[in-house]
C-alpha cells in the first residue's frame, strides 16, 4: 500500500490552512496515497495566549474538511492534529484523530507529553494552553495497524513500544520540530523508533518560519522498518510518498524477532 506525508506552514489564518491543506491531500492521492498524514496543528498555528482562537470542536470546520476529504476521494487521513477545545476554548487538547474513507473518525489521541522545554534560550511551555491526555490509540488504516502520536512523543520510546505490543505495524507522527531539534535528531529519532519496534513511521511536519518567529524543521519522512528512509520532502511545503511492503515487514518480524524476545515489562 502506499501512504503519504504532507508537509506545510501553517499560521492563524485557518481557511487559508485548510485550502492548502485540502490541495496537498489531493496530490498525494492522485499520486496514489492510499493513507495520507498531515502534520501537528495544520490547521492553525499562533502563540499559547490566542489558543482560544485557533481551537475547534470536534466537529469544527477544520476536522470537518478533513472528513470531507476522506469521503470525497476514499482515503484515510491523519488529520495530523488540531487544538481541541475545551469549555471556552482558552485551553485544549492536541489531538490527532484518524479518519476512515467513509468519513468516520475511527481513532482519536490527545498528545501525552507536552512541550515545557528551553531550546537555544527560547522557552516553550506548551502546558500554558493544553491539557494532556492520558492514553494510547490505534486504528486500521489500509492494512496498517497504525499507532497514533504527537511530535515530542517522539522522544518516549516507551509510548512506541505500547504501542508495538498492542499490534502496531505503523507509527503516525505529526509533528512541528524546531530548527535546532530537528537539524541534530529529528531523522535519528525516527529511524531508532522504526527499528526499535520494527515499524512504518510516518512522520509529518511544519516547515519554515511562523508568524510567531518560531523555526519548523520540515524534513517530513516515510521510515521502514528496517530503518531504511522510503522517502522526504525537501524543503518547502509538499508531500512525500512511499510504497510500504508489508509483506516484508512480516518476515522482518520472523527473522529477528525483538518484539517477542523482549524480557522486562
């Protein structure tokens, strides 16, 4: 089967981000895609103090689109995530929800572990506007068993590793790395999930500079599980895609059997 990554910069102007968005679905699926996987907060970006503008509904213009997507051209889509709101809006959720071709929501995760970090001297306290939530989700996706998280996910190997025991085939991991992250660990990160629990990962990103002055490494990737990358977007807004051979997947897990050789809990 063959999945994609969409790579954009989003800012407050959400119809804007969704047009964009709604065209780089598009090519990708006329390229073949049959799971395409947007990236962290595609559909509105600005700082933790205007999060009462940017959040939505569940079922807000935003994931509404996404399902319209689905439906109209019989894909999946990651709809990488979006802020979810809650009560008023002035905090949410980040939360990625996974969308079948007949436009139902088949999978909903709300990001675990937030974004309170110092990087280069800027500080980042993604817990100022947002709840975490507190557990793990996979769905179907194409033959995919695909495993749901957000960005510094990525950075708890742990969270894969669940995620793995529970039948995982396929890591979906939309994200928005900084510049400096993302230039020293971002692949490396990546491929060690990949390998680590022998899975796809399909990792999107934001790319650029936000409106906020806030960096986006960008580099979205398509990683086997063999740690091989399948495919990149340069840089610049764009998607990548990849044929995922799960057949050989299969017998990767037959020969080298980590995922059953594991002795601690």
């Amino acid at each position: 089967m063959r999945a994609a990554v969409v790579q954009l910069l989003a800012d407050e102007d959400t119809a804007r981000n969704i047009a964009r968005a709604g065209e780089l679905v598009r090519a990708a699926v006329v390229s073949g895609a049959q799971v395409v996987v947007l990236p962290e907060k595609w559909n509105w970006w600005g700082s933790a103090s205007r999060t009462s503008e940017g959040a939505e509904a569940l079922d807000g213009p935003s994931l509404s689109a996404a399902r319209a997507w689905a439906r109209e051209l019989g894909v999946f889509v990651l709809a990488g995530s979006v802020l979810e709101a809650i009560g008023d809006g002035s905090r949410a959720h980040n939360t990625s929800v996974l969308i079948a071709p007949d436009g139902r929501d088949t999978a909903l995760y709300r990001k675990v572990h937030l974004f309170d970090v110092t990087v280069d001297g800027h500080e980042y306290r993604e817990s100022d506007a947002v709840e975490p939530g507190e557990s793990l989700a996979l769905g179907y996706a194409a033959g995919l068993r695909l495993g749901l998280s957000v960005c510094y996910d990525l950075r708890f190997p742990e969270l894969y590793r669940s995620l793995a025991a529970s039948g995982a085939t396929a890591l979906a991991v939309p994200a928005n790395f900084t510049v400096p992250t993302g230039a020293a660990q971002w692949d490396v990160l990546l491929r060690a999930r990949a390998i680590e629990d022998q899975c796809f990962v399909l990792a999107a990103g934001q790319c650029g500079e936000h409106a906020t002055g806030e960096g986006a490494w960008g580099h979205s990737m398509i990683v086997g599980p063999w740690g091989t990358v399948l495919a990149e977007v340069p840089d610049g807004e764009g998607f990548a895609c990849a044929d995922l051979d799960l057949a050989e997947q299969a017998r990767l897990r037959v020969a080298l059997p980590v995922l059953s050789h594991r002795r601690l809990p």
